[in-house]
C-alpha cells in the first residue's frame, strides 16, 4: 500500500505535508500507585497535543501504523515513589519487537528516576505500540507516573512516519 502524501511548496519556499502521520501525547494528570512493587504498567497518557493522521487512540494509548515504514518514536517518563527506587525500565512494545531502557538506582538515594530514549522502529501498516513503565520500590506499589506541573511535560510519547 502506498502511502498518501500532500506535499505543497510554499509561497516562502518552505515544505508542508499535513497528511504524514505524527503525534504528540503527554500525561497531564499523576497516575498514582501503579507499579513499584514490579509491576508493569501501560503508561495512558491522558492529553494529546496533535495526531497528524488520527493514528495514536488516547483511549488506550496504542499507536497504530498505517502504512509499512520507519518510524521515529521518541519517549520520556517520570517516576517518582514514597519509598526508595532500586530499579526502574521503561520499554517500548511494538508487534516486531520490544526496546528496553533501564535506570540502576543507588539503594536508599533516589525517589525520583527518569529514562529519555528514542528509536528508529520499523512497523508494518497495522502494527501497534504501547509504552510500558516497571519499578520497584522499598514502600511496594507506591510508584506513580508523574503529570504535568505547569507547563512542564514529565510523561511523553511521540512518533512521527519517517520512510
């Protein structure tokens, strides 16, 4: 299946496709007490900012692509517990594969752990992923995925079609 493009050349010499897929979702409320204990929690990000091709469902928080390429997918995530982090991954599933990044924490030094990473994955038109965060915590599951203070964005996904 081809994928559809519009690509105009503007009047200032620029690009724009409004058709290429891409979005960009945040959580903006704390989800309380969902892991710690190593629990795996799919992350649901509760406010989209855009979704260029009404592909990523806020709902679920699954991302479905429509057409077979290379997409660029970039995520952050903020964690914080009562107790004293040991450990914390954040992975990235897709149906071709899963990517992993894990944060070491120092025992009895951190209540606070973040991981940033960003993949070039290849996706089949229908392929779907999801953003999962797992931690343990000396307090149990007493882990939260930390909203929005102001206007600083701690939970965030986006993805965008590359090739």
């Amino acid at each position: 299946m081809a994928y559809k493009q519009d690509l105009s050349v503007l009047g200032t010499g620029n690009q724009s496709n409004t058709t290429m897929t891409a979005f960009l979702a945040f959580v903006n409320t704390t989800i309380p007490d969902v892991t710690g204990d190593g629990t795996e929690y799919t992350v649901i990000y509760d406010t989209e900012v855009f979704d260029q091709g009404s592909n990523f469902n806020l709902a679920t928080s699954v991302f479905t692509a429509p057409t077979t390429g290379r997409y660029a997918i970039q995520v952050g995530s903020d964690i914080s517990g009562t107790g004293t982090l040991t450990a914390m991954f954040c992975r990235l599933v897709t149906s071709n594969r899963t990517y992993r990044i894990s944060m070491s924490l120092a025992e009895g030094v951190a209540t606070i752990g973040s991981v940033y990473f960003s993949i070039l994955a290849d996706m089949d038109v229908g392929d779907t992923f999801t953003i999962t965060d797992t931690a343990t915590d000396s307090g149990g599951k007493v882990v939260d995925v930390l909203g929005t203070i102001s206007s600083l964005v701690r939970n965030w996904v986006s993805a965008n079609f590359v090739s």
